[in-house]
C-alpha cells in the first residue's frame, strides 16, 4: 500500500502519494495555505483519480475527455507527463517527466490504485 505524506513549507503545506515501494508517483498542484486544505487536496485525488478517464494530449487529433482527468501531454524537455484535474478542472496532482509514454501511463495506473485507501502522514506541527 501507498501513502501520501503531507510536508510543512516555509509558506503552507504540500503533498506526494508514494507507491508501496517508496517511489512517488504524484505530487499535488499547489501549496496549500493550511494543513486542513492540504488534507482536502488529498481528499480530491482519493476521489478524483479513481474515476477518471485519460485523455491523451500528445496524440494528434486526440478526443477531449471529462472532468475529472488524467491528461498526458509533454514537457519543454520531449518528456511524458500527466496531470490530474478534478471535476471543476483544478489540477489536483501531477507527475515528474517520464522518457516513454508506457511509464507515464503506469505512473497514472500507481496514482489509481494507490490513491484510494493509501493512509495520510502528517507533518510533526511545534506546539503551540
């Protein structure tokens, strides 16, 4: 099983869902401003990610797909990436580039079977 760790910044909260073997497959889309609105970016992809189709951007031609949806597309660099957009199109999580496109889209099979159930590590917060 996955999980997903919650990391304090010097400006809010980010977040990684790692596959069982440590290895992460996707970070979220923002800096969160506090540990209760990171908690619900996990919350979307737990849901999101589960139901969502593939919509392939670096085929030409390729047929838009609803939200919520992983879109694969590539970077400056000739790199496979994806992205998670949830139901309201907000990208809720995203990938590191990958070199092929089947890794990319293994990468996106990890985030849906991970996503799901995988527990929440919370930061250790200084007491107040």
């Amino acid at each position: 099983m996955g999980k997903y760790i919650i990391k304090a910044t010097p400006t809010g909260f980010t977040f990684r869902l790692n596959a069982a073997n440590g290895e992460t497959v996707a970070v979220g889309g923002e800096v969160y401003t506090t540990l209760d609105n990171c908690k619900n970016g996990v919350e979307s992809v737990r849901t999101n990610a589960p139901v969502a189709n593939i919509e392939d951007q670096t085929i030409q031609g390729y047929e838009e797909q609803k939200h919520p949806k992983f879109e694969i597309y590539k970077d400056k660099a000739g790199q496979f990436r994806f992205r998670l957009k949830a139901r309201n199109g907000q990208i809720i999580a995203s990938s590191e580039g990958y070199v092929k496109k089947d890794s990319c889209k293994n990468g996106i099979a990890s985030v849906c079977k991970n996503a799901p159930d995988s527990p929440v590590i919370e930061p250790e917060l200084p007491a107040e």
